[in-house]
C-alpha cells in the first residue's frame, strides 16, 4: 500500500507561487481600458448630505467620472428599512449618513493616483447631527435582537445562592481584522447584464448570490474570479458597501473598474470584532462544584443592521452546571456593522469565561486546571446529547506537562525569573465543528492525473493542500498527480471559507467525488476489461490507483482503462453533506492554550515567554499547515490580549490610530516559541476523514490564557482587554 497521505507534513501545492509572486491576486489582474477609483468618505458621524461639489474634481487630469448618491445608476434589489435584510449599507441610495468614513462619492480616473487626487478635490458639505459612538455613554440604547434570545436552564441566576461566587465585568474593545492584502474589486460589465468580478472573497458563490439578488440578474450572468486570497479572518464573508458602489460605477461608465481602498478604510468599511461589555458572575460549592453561570453580554452594531454573534453560546455547554442563564443585547452606534473576526463571539465571550473561571479558582484555592477538570462536561449540558468526540481531558494533561505546570507555585506574585515577575496561566477554547453541503466535480485524464474543481476559497489554511491530500488517500493516486481547483464561480458550489469548516465540508465533498469516479471505473471495467468481465461491483477493490478482483490476481491502473476506451477523460460531480449523526451529536473542537509570561516588576511590561496550545481537532490531514493555523490563531490571540485595540475618538466619531503603525498587530518579537500539539483522533462521527475544525479554537480562549498568567504573575486581575503596561501597574 502506498504511504497515508493524510497526516503528513506536505508542502503547500501553491506555496512556490506565492513566494515568487506567481500567485494572482485580485488587484494584480490588468483589464483593456481599466479605470482606477478612490473612495471619498464622510467626514461626519451621523446627518446627511446637503451638497456634493465634483468641480474641481472632474477638471482634474484623467478624470473619467464622480459617482454619488446624485448621479449613481440605481441598485435595484434594495429592499427598505429591515435591519436583517442584509443588504448592508444601502451605498449611493440616498444622502443619509450612518458613520464616519462612510463613502459617499467614487472617483474614476485613468490613473490610481489621479484618482487618489481628485478624490481629495471632491467637496462634500453635511447637516451634522449629534453623532453616538461611546458604548458606554449609550447603554441605555441597548435592545435585544430576536436570533440570539435569553437562554435559562435550571434556575435563573442561580449562582447567586451559591456559597462561592464570582462577580465580574470584562470588556474588550473594537478589533479590526486588517489582513496584508487590503479589500477592494475589479468589476466589469462585459455587456449591460452581464458582469465579471476579480475579487477578494472568502466565498465566490456568495458574491455571486449577492450579486444576483442586488442587481438582479442571472446567477449565470455574473463571473467571480477570487482564486488567491490575501488573508481574511472573516472580513471577506460578505460583499461590502465599497464593492457594490465599484460595480455601480462600472455600470455607469461601462469600463473596467478597480479598487483596491486603503489602509485607514479597512478600519471603517469591512467590518470588525465588535466591542463589548459582559457580565460573568459564577456560584460555587466550597468544594469547587459549579452551580451556577450568569453570562450578560452586550456588543455594538450599525445603525443600520443588527449583527449578532456566539458571546455567550459557550457558557451554555463548556462546563457540566445544572443552572445556566445568558443575555446578550446590542446598542446600536454610527459606526459601520461589524462582522465576525476568527473566533467570532466565542473568543470574545471566552475571554470572560476562562478570566472568570481562574478567578473563582483562586477564591476556592484549587488549581485552575484542576478546577476545570472538576466541572468538565461529559456530555452536552446545553443540548443533552453525546459529544461526538471530545478530548479536553487529554489536551490539559498534554499542555500542562509541556508547559510545566507543576513548577508552577499556587499563589499569585511568588514566583520570579531574572527579576521579572513570573506567571502561568491556561484557558480552554471550543467552537462548533461544522460541516455544510458542497459538490465537488472529480475528471480523471487518460494520463492518470486527477483535476478536482469546486467553487471553495482559500484565505491561507492551504485548502488545496489538504483536498489533494484527501483525494490522494481516496484515490490512491500520486499527490503530484492530482490537482485541486478553487476561487472560480464556474465550479461546482462550496460554501464559504468561514467558521472553521472548509475541511469538513469540502474533504466530504472530495472523498465523495473520488469514490463516485472508482465506481464509474468499475462500471466501465465490468462492461469492457475481459478480466473484471460480470464481476459483482461489490468484489472490486481499489489500491494504489488500481482495480483489483476479491481472490483474483489481475490488477487494471485507472488510466489503463480510459486509454484502452480511447476515452480522453471521465468525469463525475458529486454533493456531500452532513447525515443524521449530526442530529444526534454534539460537534464541537477544543482546544486548551497554556502560557507562561513574564511581567516587569517596576514598568508592568507583558512578555510572553513561551506558549503551548493544544487542539482537539480530530484528525489533521496536514500537520504542518494545521501548525501553521495555530500559531495564526495564537498570534491573534497575542494582539487581542497585549496590544489590539481600535481607538476612536468620539468627539468626531473617528478612529485616531487607524494605521499599522499605531493599531499594533504581534511582530516577531511578540510571538514567542508556541509549541503546538494534536491530539490527533479521528472524530467517528462528523465526517470521512473524522477532522474537525481548527481555525477558529486556535484563538478562542488565548486573551484569557494570558490574562489569568498576567493575573498569576503579579496578583493583578485586568479585565479590560489589551492589557497594557498601566493596567498591570
Ligand atoms: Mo472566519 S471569522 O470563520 O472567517
């Protein structure tokens, strides 16, 4: 038998061409007579416009056109006023202003810069009316929105009958996703109803759903091209305001368009991490028994759409506690609508869980890990069914032997490395293993190779890798022999890239397709091989890329058959997805992060020594990206603990460090040895391949991880995220 592919260390099959530049993004392909635009944004909080003045802007050298809410072609799906339309933003339908940095003119000149200039020259005038960005001062605004409903099993608020009790309140603040790659599309209209969109996407066929619904013509009509992604963490999960106002404009003056926006848009026009306050109170028995969870969240959106999201789902099902009640609302602020960012919800609620957890450990004198241990759950609490596989116990075992945990002194403040403060601190993390419905089409060559195409995205997990990987195990063909396709609205449908799913979902696809092509092999030896001549369909065996006969010695290669057939190719499709397991499982990955900081005695500087995150992601079909993801997401999981944070200024309603430079994201020198470890079990139930999702649970937990270590190190609890010098102080 030839070696698993699944599990091994293989290279990523585009690797060579994104380090040599051989990869195309979005705004390196070139059209005939393509137009460059810049966007002019609002510099209002909350009015309308009362007069726009394209002047001096149209007499600038190559200036093409300025489109605006007053001369835009208009988009004809817009439906009116339903905060869950989600339609967005409604660009250019009228002069309403929601938020600063809001666009509300495009200019199209024959150059970037031009563009860049005249968008400088266009002049708006407003009717300014008071603006509210300040969560704080607008709590009163707070409402809930119907999908994400109060939450009680057992008794409400329970925990405040319990002998121990913990009473806390965690913020964390606006997050940005700012990816390398910045947002922006290339869109043409080929003809007047037919449209060709490069883009940067996490889901073609969203962008073509989208497309479709909004300007309302035909799924076939609209071509989406995104086969190289620049990094996403989700703000590429839905089309933006800045894309459709590109198309209009390409509408408009019937060439090609492109924007690419810049790096201070990318903080106001795709979204974020919304801020939020929570409530997380616990009860206790003395011996270390949980009784009761209260979790109160509430989080920002637009005034225009109600985003919602998982801050509380985990405090239903993390620990086995009979009487759990959650509350989430939302307060609407002129500011842009946020969207989910890697770990989203989770991360921000475990955040608050796992801070509130180590502290009630330290009130009832257990280790933290142990305490964790103590309430784990068995079974899902919140759903009452079976976990479909769930291996926490052994993730902590295993991160707190690499760690050392056992060198690890009980009390806050007593133990010191090269006069530093020393702290360890750990936290668990899960997400939902998903698995949605793709199809995939599988065409073997007469060569023996294998092109499989699905209409998947790639935002850097290395999709590709891990398809040829699986499809190689399927098949028994070469990994070199087999090619993945993706990032094509052509192909065969695939949901997004999002929520840690695309493993699941689309290596089902994969392993389905491939098995449908052994049996269409074996329909088409049984009719025409003399030696597998009238040979039960059941008898026939496939290895190493061969049909072998039960009991028989005569073997045929895959591509022996087609060429005997003089058929060029063979070609099947074939739709994947989740069966009635799903309905009896609860499907969940963890995963556990465990640190070790240090923390300067005299300045309050968090260095984080050394990490060790574990994941029980079931199988990993490529352990050497699967680390890649990791570290990604515990490199998140850094800046959302030390140093992210969107600062606006609510004066003006605008964001004072909406660059690089000023918003820190970890460099190398933040990121110390992170040693990743799988557990690496198959997950019996969820999939074929028995993996789970990872991309999400690298993240989820780590800000508390670091904060409890924080809290270890110097005895002082910082509730407030990122944890600055002055907060350790
Ligand atoms: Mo992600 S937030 O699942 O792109």
């Amino acid at each position: 038998m030839k070696k698993q592919q699944t599990g091994q260390s293989m290279d990523r099959v585009d690797g060579r061409l994104k380090v040599t530049g051989g990869a195309k993004y979005f705004a390196d392909h070139q059209l005939p007579e393509l137009l460059y635009a810049a966007l002019v944004c609002s510099s209002i909080s909350n009015g309308t416009i009362k007069s726009i003045n394209t002047t001096k802007a149209l007499r600038a050298p190559g200036v093409q056109d300025v489109i605006s809410h007053l001369n835009a072609p208009p988009v004809p799906g817009y439906k009116n006023s339903d905060p869950n339309a989600k339609d967005g933003l409604k660009i250019f339908k009228d002069n309403r202003i929601y938020s600063n940095g809001q666009p509300v003119a495009i200019v199209l000149a024959n150059t970037m810069e031009r563009a860049v200039h005249a968008a400088s020259l266009v002049e708006v005038q407003y009717n300014q009316e008071t603006h509210y960005t300040d969560m704080n001062a607008n709590m009163g605004k707070a409402f809930q929105n119907n999908r994400m409903k109060d939450y009680t099993r057992g008794e409400a608020d329970a925990w405040k009958k319990a002998p121990v009790t913990i009473d806390a309140t965690y913020s964390l603040p606006l997050e940005v996703h700012n990816p390398m790659e910045l947002a922006g599309i290339i869109a043409h209209w080929d003809t007047p109803d037919t449209l060709v969109l490069y883009a940067k996407t996490q889901g073609v066929k969203n962008v073509q759903d989208t497309i479709k619904r909004l300007f309302q013509i035909p799924e076939q009509n609209i071509t989406v091209h995104s086969q190289f992604v620049g990094g996403g963490f989700g703000m590429a999960l839905r089309v933006w305001p800045l894309e459709i106002a590109t198309i209009v404009a390409a509408k408009k003056v019937r060439k090609p368009v492109k924007l690419v926006i810049t790096r201070d848009q990318m903080f106001t026009l795709v979204g974020y991490r919304p801020n939020a306050v929570q409530r997380l109170s616990l009860g206790a028995t003395a011996d270390g028994k949980l009784t009761g969870i209260t979790h109160e969240a509430v989080a920002v959106t637009s005034p225009y759409e109600d985003f919602t999201e998982g801050i509380v789902s985990m405090s239903k099902f993390m620990y086995a506690c009979p009487n759990v009640t959650t509350r989430y609302k939302l307060v609407p602020l002129n500011i842009s609508t946020p969207i989910w960012m890697r770990g989203p919800g989770e991360a921000t609620g475990a955040f608050a869980l796992e801070s509130a957890i180590d502290e009630l450990s330290y009130k009832l004198n257990i280790d933290p890990l142990e305490l964790r241990v103590l309430n784990h759950a068995d079974t899902d609490p919140e759903k009452d069914l079976p976990f479909s596989s769930k291996y926490l116990k052994e993730a902590y075992q295993l991160g707190a032997e690499k760690i050392g945990w056992s060198n690890r002194k009980a009390a806050p403040r007593s133990m010191q490395e090269d006069g530093m403060l020393v702290g360890y601190g750990m936290s668990s993390g899960t997400f939902g293993a998903f698995r949605g419905k793709a199809t995939v089409s599988a065409t073997l060559k007469a060569d023996g190779s294998l092109i499989l195409q699905s209409a998947a995205a790639d935002i850097g997990p290395g999709t590709a890798t891990a398809m040829v990987q699986i499809a190689a195990d399927v098949t028994g063909i070469a990994p070199a022999k087999i090619k993945f396709m993706l990032g094509e609205s052509a192909y065969p449908f695939a949901p997004q890239q999002g929520g840690s799913s695309t493993v699941s979902t689309l290596g089902s696809a994969v392993t389905d397709a491939c098995k449908a092509l052994q049996q269409k092999l074996a329909g088409l030896a049984i009719s025409h091989v003399p030696a597998f001549k009238n040979a039960a369909p059941e008898t026939i065996i496939f290895e190493d890329g061969q049909l072998l006969r039960a009991g028989q010695s005569e073997k045929i290669s895959y591509e022996t058959i087609l060429q005997q057939q003089q058929l060029p190719e063979v070609n099947v499709v074939a739709t994947s997805q989740s069966g009635e397991e799903r309905k009896k499982y609860s499907m969940y990955s963890f995963s556990v992060h465990f640190t070790k900081v240090h923390v300067h005695p005299a300045t309050g500087v968090v260095r984080i020594k050394h990490i060790v995150s574990v994941a029980d992601a079931g199988t990993i079909v490529n352990a050497k990206t699967a680390r890649s993801q990791m570290i990604g997401g515990v490199v998140g999981g850094i800046g959302m603990a030390l140093t992210e944070e969107a600062v606006m200024d609510h004066r003006f309603g605008r964001f004072v460090n909406n660059n690089y430079a000023d918003y820190h994201v970890p460099v190398n020198a933040d990121t110390p040895p992170t040693d990743v470890y799988f557990i690496n079990k198959k997950d019996p139930y969820i999939n074929p391949m028995g993996s789970k999702g990872m991309g999400e649970i690298a993240l989820i937990g780590f800000a508390a991880a670091v904060s409890n270590a924080v809290y270890h190190a110097t005895g002082k609890r910082v509730r407030d995220l990122p944890i600055t010098p002055d907060k350790v102080l």
